[in-house]
C-alpha cells in the first residue's frame, strides 16, 4: 500500500509539474481534454509559478497547483481541491481570469490574450450532473453550437462520482486509467495492470515511490497533510455552526423538530438540545 496520497497536492506538484515530468503531464491533460487521439498535446512547457517554501506549505488557504503552456500558446492550470469550501464556481471563474490577464502585458493588443483551459480535480460532489467529468465553454444560449470564443475552457473531475461508476473502463479509456490511479489505496494489481498499460503513468508510479522514500519529501508531505486537515476541520466548524444557527431560528418560527432536523442535517438529539434551551 502507498505511504503517500497522489491527490495531496504537494505530492501532485512533484510528480506533474516538476520539470522532467512533462511525459507525465502530457498524457493526463490530453485524458481530460480528450486529445490523445485526436489533435494530442505533444509538447508542452510546465511553468514552475510557486516556489514550495514552508509559509506556503502551511498556508492552509495556500494553493498549490500546475501550471503549463502548450505549443501552440494554451495555458493550462490544474488544482486539486480535498474540500468542498462552497464557493468552487466563482473561485475557479477568478482563477481562470486572473490566468487569462497575466497573459497580456501593458500596451499589447486584447488579440495577445491567450487561451486558458483549467482543471479542476474535487474529492467532493460539486455539481448537480450524474457524469464525474464536465466541460464548460462560451455556447450562445439558443443557437446551442455557436461559440463566441474558444478562450474559455474549465474541467471538474468530481472523484466521488467516479467511485461510485459501477463499470469503469480502464482498459480502453485513459482518464479512468489516471482516475485510478491517483488513489491512495488502489490495489497493487490494480496498479500494475495500469502501469502495463501506460508508460506515463509507469513513470508517475516510479516518481511516487522515489518520494516516498525520501526523507524530506516525507517530512513536507506531512505538514501539508496537516494543513489541509485543519483547513477541512475549519470548514466542517464554520458549517455546522451555520446549520444550528439555521436550525434556531425554524424552531423560533415553530416547525416541528422533524423537519429542522432533515433540514438542517443535525441529528434529531441535537435539535431537541437546542429546541429546550429556547
């Protein structure tokens, strides 16, 4: 079993977007972009954005992403996200446009501004669709194949959607293939058969297994662990703090404890607690 999680995003940076890695990187966006065989990315430039210091490993809010530039001038952006904060929709809308800006400098012509795909990777149910991957795009709203602009791409890979995808396909389809294996617990047969499959991802395997057994990757590893933990403990609080604020002010208006309860999401012992304190 892996000492390591793939989806910690200290351990994604280093095994996607370390230079040496473009293999790597290559093969998982033309997965998600569906281009491996149509139009695939065949060069591509990772852009080391960030310098992973400590203050930045112990940012709870800090975000460690990969960033790349494609050949034919693509920016793409990729950001794994452990915990629902509730504002996924307008954090990636600012991201992608802060992206979109950077490319422009003082004086340029708005035709410089370049293309910016991001990729968002959730180990949360985000969006109201059945499908664990969605796209999203500039279409005109009546006149549904009409695009006022290719500039604009963003992706959600929501995981637990995948999980529950009764008959995954890795055989022949290479995003389920990396979906696979950026879990902690696959199994080893598992991950041998998609090693055998896929060089790429033999080599994030092999990157994987390096890090594990080095001293210091380990030790900032787990202080990123720690703080993602904390940063999920804030907003579990933050949340549940909201629901028996929500859940006072039914019972002030007087519904029944029942339905404050499926309501709000508490257990029906704690809606009794805060309803005899009223």
């Amino acid at each position: 079993m892996r000492k390591v999680k793939p989806l910690n995003d200290f351990i994604f940076k280093k095994v996607f977007g370390e230079k040496g890695n473009e293999d790597i990187l290559i093969s998982f966006i033309n997965a998600v972009l569906k281009r491996t065989k149509k139009e695939p990315i065949v060069e591509i430039e990772i852009i080391d954005n960030k310098q992973l210091n400590k203050a930045l490993i112990l940012d709870k809010t800090g975000i460690i992403d990969v960033r790349a530039k494609t050949s034919k001038g693509e920016n793409i952006d990729i950001e794994v996200q452990l915990t629902d904060q509730g504002n996924m929709d307008k954090r990636t809308l600012f991201y992608w446009g802060k992206m979109y800006l950077e490319n422009i400098k003082q004086g340029q012509d708005y035709t410089s501004l370049e293309k910016v795909i991001t990729i968002n990777i959730l180990d949360f149910n985000f969006l109201g669709t059945e499908s664990y991957q969605s796209s999203f795009h500039l279409w005109e709203d009546i006149e549904k194949d009409y695009m006022l602009t290719d500039v604009v791409e963003i992706h959600f890979l929501e995981l637990p959607k995948f999980r529950n995808k009764k008959d995954k396909d890795y055989m022949e389809n290479d995003i389920e293939r990396w979906l696979m294996f950026l879990e902690k617990d696959i199994p080893e047969t598992t991950l041998k058969e998609l090693m055998s499959l896929d060089t790429a991802i033999e080599k994030a395997e092999q990157k994987i297994e390096y890090l594990s057994s080095d001293e210091e990757s380990m030790r900032i590893y787990y202080e990123r662990e720690r703080s993602l933990h904390e940063r999920a403990n804030m907003i579990s609080s933050a949340e549940e703090r909201k629901a028996i604020e929500n859940a006072i002010n039914f019972l002030k208006l007087g519904i029944d404890i029942e339905t404050v309860a499926k309501g709000t999401g508490l257990p029906i012992e704690k809606i009794r607690e805060l309803n005899s304190k009223l």
